[in-house]
C-alpha cells in the first residue's frame, strides 16, 4: 500500500475528485480516502489486501477519536 498524489485516469479519477468537489460545494471538510482494490484473485492476495483494508479503517477511525480529543483505543 501506498500514498498517490495521482487518483489514475477514468473513473478512479471521477470518483475522488467528483467526491472533493461535492464537500467543498457543501462547505465540509474535504478528508476523502480512495482505495483502489487490484484484481488479484488468489488467497494469499485477498486475505492481505483484507489486512490492509482493517488497518486504514482502523487507523482513520482512531486519528479522528484523537482529532476530537476522546483517546481511546479502537478494538476488533
């Protein structure tokens, strides 16, 4: 997993930036998370991809508990 300044070409691009534009035109914050999922069918690719997803869940959901003060730790 990696940061990308690029959202890609076609819909990836479509879907983020139609998302930012959205949140600005309703004067919210503009904090939009895109992920791209590959096509890697196997198990091996899934269950890790699985992994990743959990953590970037778990990892915004506990940055924003912090941003508003609250502490705390987040569990399965």
């Amino acid at each position: 997993m990696r940061i990308s300044e690029d959202p890609g070409r076609y819909l990836c691009d479509f879907i983020y930036f139609s998302s930012l534009a959205h949140l600005y035109k309703a004067k919210e914050k503009r904090r939009v998370v895109f992920l791209h999922v590959p096509s890697e069918p196997d198990k091996q690719h899934i269950n890790t991809g699985r992994e990743l997803l959990i953590q970037l869940i778990r990892s915004i959901v506990e940055s924003e508990v912090s941003r508003r003060g609250r502490g705390g730790v987040i569990r399965n």
